[in-house]
C-alpha cells in the first residue's frame, strides 16, 4: 500500500488501494453484497451452492449470467471467495477474515444503512 513516485512525469501514481477501498468497491454492487453476507453466515470450509446465491428471488436472467462472469470472478480475484466453477459452489476465501469484521458490523446495522443492504 501506499504511493510511489513517477520519475517521468514527476507526479504520485497510486500503486496499491487501501484494503477499506477495496472492500467498499467490491460492496458496491448488490449482488456481491449479497454473495460476501451469504458467506458470513456459513462456517469456515463450508461451500454454497451458487444457485442458492439467487434461488427464489426476482433476480433477472441478465444479472445471474452476470453472477458467473462477473461478480463471482471479482470477488475471487481480490481473495474475498474460494470460488469453484466446476461444482458450481463458493466459500470463504482467504481473504475473507480480513473484511468479515466489517461485513458483520454492517449486517447488524442494516436498519441504520440508506436503502437496501442486499
């Protein structure tokens, strides 16, 4: 974390986020909001069916596509998910320890968040 110098152009150039920033980007989409609150109530090493990711909700065809392609992949790059295409499940990632403090304080001040938490 932090910034570095850029000898050419004589200005600063981030060269990594602050790991709150990457938490707040990867919350801003309601869908991973509810994939990382899904994991905070599972045990560590349990796997989810991702099709219960969407199961039963009003969710369009569009965003479940999106669900495979997009936001699972994202959340499994930045380690939040141990995501596994092949059996269709996801778990906490290694990762996951670092942000659940935070996930936990918001899942139990929803009532105080603008809007929907999920």
């Amino acid at each position: 974390m932090g910034i570095s110098t850029n000898h050419v152009g004589g200005g600063h150039e981030w060269t990594d986020t602050y790991p709150q920033d990457e938490l707040f980007a990867q919350l801003a989409h309601p869908m991973r909001r509810r994939i990382l609150d899904r994991l905070t109530r599972v045990d560590y090493g349990e796997r989810v069916d991702c099709t219960t990711l969407t199961k039963g909700d009003d969710i369009p065809e569009r965003e479940r596509i999106r669900l495979h392609h997009v936001h699972l992949p994202k959340l499994a790059y930045v380690g939040y998910v141990d995501w596994d295409p092949a059996t269709e499940t996801v778990a906490r990632g290694g990762e996951f320890a670092a942000i659940e403090p935070a996930l936990e304080l918001l899942r139990h001040n929803v009532h105080c968040l603008p809007g929907s938490w999920s």
